[in-house]
C-alpha cells in the first residue's frame, strides 16, 4: 500500500505530514481546499521536509477527495506518496519526459484550447492515456509540480513498468435521439437537422429547458461516450442556442440532464469492471458539480468508491473539467489505481 494521510483543520498540513511518516523515496500527490491556496509554499514545503520524498505533483480544488472523505468550504489537505520508481514530472518549464507511456496530468481552466491542449499531450505518452483534473478555486488556481505553478499544464508521466487500470463515469441520462447541426457560428447552434435548434431543443426536453445540458458524442465510441457541455443561453427570437464548446456544421449532439441515480449506478458499473485489479493506491478526479451536489450528501460519491475498494489509499480532488484519455470531460469521475 501506498503511504497517505488526510486532514482538516488550521494545522492540517503538519498532522497529513506526521501520518505519513518518512518514506523519503518515491512520488507525492497532494491536494488542498482554495480556503489554503495562499499557503501553498508552505504546503510543499512542509511536505519534503517532513517526509523526506523530494517529487510532489497536485493542485487546489474547491474541495479535496480521500479514502471514504470530502472536504469543502474548510481547511483541508489530502496526500499520498506512491512507491515508484518509472515516473518524471513536468511541466512548462521541464517537457514531458519521451518513452513514458501513461500521465496524471493537472491543468489551469484559464489555458487556452484546453480540449485541444489535452489531445496534443495524449500524443505524446506511448498510450495515448492522461487522467487528470483542470483546477478548481473560488480565488486563484495554483498547481504542484515540484514548485507552485499558475497557468499552463504540469503533472507525472509514468513508465510502461507501472501498472495501472482506469475508468471514468459519466452523470448524466441523455434524452432521446441524436440531432446533427446543419448551421452554426463559433460556440452558436443555429439549426439542427434543418430546423431552428431551439425548437428542436424544446421538443425533445420540454418548453423550458432547465438544467439541460448539450452531449458530443465521440467519435468511433462504441459505448455510446460523449463530452457534455454546458448550455450557455437560448435566443428566442432568432431560435438559437450557444453551448460551452465551439461546433461545426455536420457534427451530432445530444440533449442530456443530470440524473444521481444514473451517476451512482454508472460509478458501479465502472468499480465493478476495476474489482480484478489489486490496488496499492487510487486517485479520483471528480467535477465539482458531483460530490453532495449530485449524490445528496457529504461523502456519499466516495462511500459507493470505498465500499468497492475498501481501506485503498484514495486521495484526488473537485475539479472544474475532467481529464480521461484524450479528452477534457465534465460532469465525470475519474478513477485510476495503481497496482
């Protein structure tokens, strides 16, 4: 097992750093609530000093994610220092190491073309497979990568020697049918199938759409995968629709809506095919509109984790945009074990 330790509270970086010992070798993962982002120095800095482990990657979330925890709205730190050997950090000042075949990568939601960056460095690890999570912060973001980063990307790659097993999980139900856009502009849907897309859209959910959200299936999916983006606003007068992601003319979309139910047994489904993989230690990246926000109560999303893992290492955080494959998610978690 993987060393880890999670804490809330004023002194919750010194107690994560006295449970985790001395291992003084290996890779270190920590995450910490935004309510500590002004001390993300002293966070890193506490952490090699007490530990010993020189490499640290990780961010700030609005909130962090441990074995069977959630902490929001609270000082709070989660960390794990993986017994490994097969990994390099990066970052824009130190490139992504060639040969590697997997990353755990962090990101900043202000760098541009995000879905675009995300793709181009699947490209470059021998799987084509990143998991990962775009920070989250009601202040500023800040990321880990050996020293505190603002902007850009940074994270881990890791060798073909270290085994993993991952899976993300979707939380939404789509409604039916799959509509092809036939004129847009940019992030604007002006018609699908020849129609005004907003009556299309009122068709299929109802004449006022609340808590819609707009599904890109993805290409060559043959499990039905897609991207969801928010709906960004409706102009009735001229029948338009604008979603979170720019379109072209040709693609498909669906209509989706947030359902907990579909979320929980879709985050079974997903433990249930990782059951025959033993694993030392486990990140989750989970949007920050899951949590309590979808399963009802504090803790309930990483409950259905660890009543499938048991007492496994978990340690990862809220995001604002999920990283699975090549592709930049949301409304997703995330789930990689190490083995």
């Amino acid at each position: 097992m993987f060393a880890y330790a999670h804490a809330r509270g004023p002194r919750a970086v010194e107690t994560v750093a006295a449970q985790l010992g001395r291992p003084g070798r290996g890779l270190g993962f920590v995450y910490f609530t935004d309510t500590m982002v002004l001390e993300s120095e002293s966070i890193l800095g506490t952490l090699r000093e007490r530990t010993g482990v020189r490499d640290w990657v990780g961010s700030v979330g609005v909130g962090v994610i441990a074995t069977n925890a959630e902490y929001l709205e609270e000082p709070a730190v989660a960390a794990m220092v993986a017994d490994l050997d097969a990994y390099a950090v990066f970052s824009g000042r130190s490139p992504m190491k060639p040969g590697q075949s997997f990353a755990v990568v962090h990101a900043d939601p202000q760098a541009p073309d995000l879905p675009g960056l995300v793709t181009d460095l699947s490209q470059r690890v021998a799987s084509g497979y990143l998991v990962g999570g775009i920070s989250s912060s009601r202040s500023r973001t800040v990321q880990i990568a050996n020293e505190v980063l603002r902007g850009g990307v940074s994270g881990a790659t890791f060798g073909p020697e270290v085994a993993i097993a991952t899976r993300h999980t979707q939380a939404c139900t789509p409604y039916p049918g799959r509509f092809r856009i036939t004129e847009c502009v940019d992030n604007i849907i002006v018609s699908l199938d020849g129609r005004p897309a907003l009556e299309v859209l009122r068709e299929g959910v109802g004449a006022k759409p609340v808590h819609v959200l707009v599904g890109l299936p993805v290409p060559g999916s043959d499990t039905g995968d897609y991207t969801a983006r928010n709906l960004l606003g409706v102009d009735p007068e001229d029948g338009l629709i604008a979603i979170g992601e720019e379109v072209e003319a040709g693609m498909e979309i669906l209509f989706l809506r947030r359902d907990a139910a579909a979320a929980r047994a879709d985050l079974e489904r997903i433990l249930q095919e990782l059951q025959p993989h033993r694993a030392r230690g486990a990140l989750y990246y989970s949007c920050v509109a899951r949590g309590e926000n979808l399963f009802g109560a504090r803790g309930a999303e990483l409950g259905v984790v660890s009543r499938a893992l048991g007492d496994v290492p978990l340690v990862g955080f809220f995001c604002n945009g999920e990283i699975s494959h090549d592709r930049l998610y949301g409304y997703t978690g995330v789930l990689t074990l190490f083995s």
